[in-house]
C-alpha cells in the first residue's frame, strides 16, 4: 500500500500518472511544468487542492463508466461446414 497523496507530486508527476488531470489542470490555470507540489500549485492559482482532486476523480470515474457502457464490436466467423452435413444417408 503506498501511502501519500497526489498533492504532494508535482503537476507533471501527476499528468505522468493520471493523463486526464492536464485538461483539469489546463481549466484551473495550473502550469503543469513547475517544480511546486500540486498543493502549492494550486494554492498558487486560488484553487482548494481537495475539490481538484476530487474534480478529477469524478472525471475519471465518469468516462470509465461511459467506456463500460460502449457496446464491444465483435465479428463473427462463419461456422466451418463438413462434407458430411451434405451427404444424404
């Protein structure tokens, strides 16, 4: 179990990881390429570092569950047919 928080990495840790927090991180105006931890990035641009996090999470989780839900193409091979099946008995 890895204890921490993604408010402690920098912001391009964070991308490096969760590559859906650059659009978020883009809306809120944080320079993904500072040395700061997102907390400090984020306090930076007036911004609660738990609402962020939990901003992105609920993204996160949104698509994943619309990815769930897309149909799955599949193909169907055609059924091998012996000579057998023809033949009259």
């Amino acid at each position: 179990m890895q204890n921490g928080s993604y408010a402690q990495l920098s912001p391009e840790t964070v991308i490096a990881k969760l590559p859906a927090a650059r659009a978020l991180l883009r809306e809120a105006r944080i320079d993904s390429t500072n040395r700061l931890r997102l907390a400090d990035a984020a306090l930076a641009a007036s911004v609660h570092t738990d609402e962020l996090l939990a901003v992105l999470e609920d993204r996160m989780r949104r698509e994943a569950r619309r990815r769930a839900q897309q149909p799955i193409a599949v193909t169907l091979k055609p059924a091998e047919r012996y000579e057998e099946e023809f033949e009259l008995v």
